[in-house]
C-alpha cells in the first residue's frame, strides 16, 4: 500500500491515494467491489435479463403475430394506446406546466391549496380508481345523480360507451397524476433564476412575454424529458383501463399493456400475450432513445 | 389616476380569477375522494339510490371492516399485515442492495461501474407491466407462484434503479476526502460504507426507503398474477376481488379503500418534505 510509506508528507499521501483511487484499485478493493455489486447483479440477471430473454423467446413465433394481427380486438388496443399517449400524457403535462405556475404564487391559501391538491398522488391508485369507477356508474354514480338532482336529466352513460369510456380513463390518468408532474415542474420553475424576470421586468415585459421568453425555454429539456418518461410508463399503465373501464364495453377500451394480460392469462395463451406487449416494441424504443438523448445532454437528471 | 385604478382592476380580476381556479382545483382533486367517503358512510342497501349526500350516514361499514363479519372482509387485517411486511422487506432489500450498490460505482469507483449505471437505467425504462407474462412463467417453473418472496423479487427490481440514481446524486455531494482520511487511518471498505456513508446518507435513505415502501403498497398487477391463496393477498388485490363478486358491497368496499389508504396519507403528509427533496432532488440540476 503506497500510503503508509508516504504517510510522513500528508500533502503527498493525499495526492497520492486520490491517484490511487481513481486510476488503480488494491486487490482487496476489488474483491469488496466485487461482493458490493454482487446482489444488485444477480437481482438484475435473474429478474431483468432472464425474464427479458423468456419472454423474446415466447414472443418468437411469426404465426403467433399473424393470430394477434387478426383478432378484431388488435387494432382497437393499439389504437386507444396511441390515444392515450398522445392525449392523456400530453394534456396532463400542459395542465402540470400552468399549475406548476399558478402554485408559484406566494400566499397561504396557495399553500393549502397544494396539500388539498396532491390528495389524489397521496391515495394509492387502486382506492382511487374504484371509487372513480363507481362514480361513474351510469346508474347509481355520484356524477349522474349529481346531474339528476340538478337538471332532472339522465346523465349520459360513461362506461358503457367506448368513446366515453375511454375518455373516463383519460380523466383517471390526469386526476392521479397531475399533481407528481406539477410538483415535478414547480422544481423546475424554482431553479430558474429569479434576476432574469426581474431583468426582464424592468425592461417592461408583461406576463406572457416572461412566460414565452423565460420560462418555456428555460424548462424545455425538463418538459421533454417528462413528457418522454410519462410517455413510457403510461404505456405501461396497466391499472387505469383495468380499474376504470376494464377493457369494456365489449372489448373496445382495452391498450396493449391491458390486452397483453388478458391474452396470457385470461385467454390462457401466453406467447399470444407476449406478442402483444412484445408489439409495443416500435413505440417503446424510439421513446426510450429520444429519452436517453436527452438525459446525455445532462442539462436533466432522473 | 386612471392607469392606478386600471392596475388595481387588474390586480382584483387576477385574484378573482385564481380564487375561481383555487375553488375548481379543490372541486377536482376531492370529488372522487369524497365519493369514497360518500359510499362508505352508507347502509348496503343506500348505496343504489340517487342521493349525492348519504341520507343517513353511519359508520356500519367501518365496523365490519374492523371486526370483519363479511365474508369478504375476512382476511383484511391479514392482508394489511402482508402488505406491511412485504413492503418492509421491499423497502429494506432496495436499500441495502442500493446503497451497496452506489458505494461500488460512487466510492470505490471501479471501472466497470458504467456498466452497473446502464443496467439500472435500461430496468428504469422498462414498464414494469410489460415483464409480467414471462415474469410469472419463471416463477411457475421456480415454484414460487402463490409466494410473497416473487412480489418481493419483482418489487425490489424495479424500486432498485430509482434508489441507485438518488443515492449517487445524493452521494456525490459527501466530500471524498473523508473516505480517503479514513483510509489513511486504515479503514476497510466495509468500514467507510458503515461508520461513513451510511450515516452521511440518512436523508436519501429515509427518502427512498419511503418510496420503496410506497411502491410495494401500491402495486397492483404482480400481487394479483402471483398471489392466490385468499391469506396471502395483499389488500389492493384483495379490493380487486370485491369487484369480481356477484353481489356489489360497495359500502364495504369503499371503508376497506379508506382503512388501505390512510397510512400512505399519513407518511406522505409527514415525510411531505423529505419525498418531494427525494422524488424531485434528481428533477433539475439547479
């Protein structure tokens, strides 16, 4: 070990183990590195690698794509999944972006406004959308009896009609998730210096000026990479479309992530079900890469 | 005059305006929430009515969620207690697999850490649902379906990547130079993680621990595949299964929804500060 014999000249030594430690490691530092990264790589080959190459393999048959491609159920998955990413990702993170400005505001009720507001991050998922699921019911829902004793008028049929249903889903997605991206985005706001509005305020900008000239391009990379990652797990949301409309009616509202299940384990075909997600592969990956270009840049970090 | 009076109209019509949002984002954020609570304080057969208030509130449904006399509600309190202990177990396992992890890659720095940082962010990107199918078929050949320790393996999969980020971002602000003091004075690898890094960490530890924790409460898809036997559920698939029986306890339901999601409430609430440094701390490089 180099240190104790330079251990006279702490200046020296200093410099020394740095140069150690960054260029050579002794060879017990490399076993303990070893046995440090040992459990997080096993978790990784067992329950990333393993499962990620099963299920290339169980999704590996051409003839399992051509069944997929003609169930009549197919292109309406693949469809509200595209929906559902461009609409319900992409309004949520517009709204998130303007309430992330509104919650700026100095004052206490804008302070209990944002406890009351976080409320539906707060509750787990499932509680929420059951109960949203029920509010819903054309029948006996809180909305529709809402609508009744206002207007007398049957409200409309939310979840028994694909159009309806599907928005229901949208309105679950941003009702839950609001709040995390505004949060997200009010971070984002509060890093930005506060001399560049009052710069550009003595210059006698008004408002939107600030807004189009300061803070959407001072947020830019941290929108995109947003909008990108909510992108990638939406299409992997699962418990929206299960809770709230659960596929139905008919079959019409289901996404791949939810008709993927459905095909393995309700249909009983599992390579069928692999072929589903596995069909997801186009729009994942380009997300994915757009994603890690961003992340390079390293004006945003996860 | 006129341009002081016309800024104070402005001033009155903006703050109208908020008040006006403010009122609507409360109406938006509680509606659901209320229809909980709305649902929960009524009789089983109130439920198929019109009303918007509850004509006779009660508390009957928390009752028997408390002493769970429906057959539906019988293994609730077991199933809060799976989904404690898992979540335990989740939170613990990400923590130690972390932080031992982001010691090899910010610490002791090996080269081949990149390769560490890349495997966490590629897991990071995969929808967790989208690795359920052959997931569960690796399980069934393990013979661990039916066994919280594949919920557990799962969760501390995906919660893993997260916390490594956090606790190398959060790492990198710990000066180096205490690591290489320690060093001087003989300090072993295992003895910097413990006496040094551990303690400096405590805040993303609490940070992520709740998350990890939070995670494996909420998560849903993989308890339902991997789960059957009615005592070893946990409660959100346990909630599931009320949506799948012929009769609709709603009332039941919705106090059992209540129960489940009070203590994630309450440690959002209390760790309020803590989480959104942790969930928002990697947000923006300021």
């Amino acid at each position: 070990m180099a240190v104790t014999s330079t251990i006279e000249n702490p200046v020296v030594a200093r410099a020394q183990t740095r140069s150690v430690s960054w260029r050579k490691l002794t060879r017990s530092d490399r076993l303990w590195a070893l046995a440090f990264a040992t459990p997080y790589v096993l978790v990784f080959a067992a329950f990333v690698i393993y499962p990620i190459c099963f299920g290339l393999w169980l999704g590996s048959d051409p003839a399992t794509y051509r069944q997929l491609f003609a169930d009549p159920v197919y292109p309406s998955a693949l469809r509200n999944t595209l929906i559902y990413l461009t609409v319900a990702v992409n309004l949520k993170l517009f709204l998130a972006l303007l309430l992330s400005g509104f919650f700026m505001r100095k004052g206490w009720w804008t302070k209990i406004l944002l406890l009351i507001f976080i409320l539906p991050w707060a509750v787990p998922a499932i509680p929420g959308y059951i109960s949203i699921h029920w509010m819903l019911n054309s029948q006996w829902g809180l909305v529709n009896n809402a609508i009744w004793s206002l207007l007398q008028a049957d409200g409309p049929p939310w979840l028994d009609n694909s159009a309806l249903a599907l928005g229901s889903v949208i309105y679950a997605h941003i009702w839950k998730w609001l709040p995390f991206w505004t949060i997200i985005l009010m971070a984002g706001r509060m890093a930005i210096p506060l001399e560049l509005y009052e710069a550009a305020k003595v210059d006698g900008a008004s408002a939107l000026d600030l807004f189009r000239h300061i803070t959407v391009p001072m947020l830019a990379s941290l929108y995109l990479v947003c909008t990108l990652l909510s992108s990638i797990w939406a299409l992997g949301d699962f418990n929206a479309v299960r809770f709230i409309s659960g596929g139905g009616p008919a079959l019409s509202t289901h996404v791949l992530a939810t008709l993927g299940i459905r095909n393995a384990f309700e249909i009983g075909n599992p390579p069928l079900g692999m072929a589903t997600v596995l069909s997801a592969l186009p729009l994942l990956i380009p997300l994915v890469i757009l994603l890690m270009r961003q992340l390079k840049k390293g004006q945003v970090q996860l | 005059m006129s341009l002081a009076r016309r800024a104070r109209a402005k001033r009155h019509i903006a703050q109208v305006a908020a008040a006006v949002l403010g009122a609507f984002l409360v109406v938006w954020s509680l509606v659901p929430l209320y229809n909980m609570v709305r649902v929960a304080l009524q009789e089983k057969e109130d439920v198929f009515s019109s009303n918007v208030i509850p004509a006779t509130p009660s508390l009957h449904s928390f009752w028997t969620v408390f002493d769970t006399s429906y057959w539906l509600l019988a293994k609730f309190w077991m199933q809060m207690s799976n989904s404690f202990w898992i979540g335990v177990v989740v939170a613990s396992l990400t923590l130690i697999i972390g932080t031992l992890t982001s010691f090899t890659i910010g610490r002791l720095r090996i080269r081949q850490g990149w390769m560490l940082t890349n495997a966490a962010l590629m897991t990071y990107v995969i929808p967790m649902s989208f690795l359920a199918i052959p997931f569960y078929g690796i399980m069934g050949k393990y013979g661990m379906t039916d066994n919280p320790l594949a919920v557990i393996a799962v969760e501390v999969t995906f919660a893993t990547p997260y916390a490594i980020f956090i606790f190398q971002q959060y790492g990198a602000s710990i000066p180096y130079e205490l690591d290489e003091a320690a060093r001087i004075d003989g300090a072993s690898p295992p003895q910097i993680f413990l006496l040094i890094y551990l303690p400096l960490m405590a805040p993303a530890l609490v940070a992520i621990g709740t998350y990890a924790l939070l995670l494996s409460w909420n998560e849903y898809l993989y308890a339902f595949l991997l789960l059957s036997t009615e005592g070893k559920l946990t409660v959100p698939v346990g909630l599931g299964k009320f949506l799948n029986s012929d009769e609709a306890p709603w009332n039941y339901l919705m106090a059992a929804a209540i129960v489940y999601a009070v203590p994630p409430m309450v440690i959002y609430y209390a760790f309020r500060r803590k989480m959104s440094t942790g969930l928002t701390m990697g947000g923006v490089k300021g």
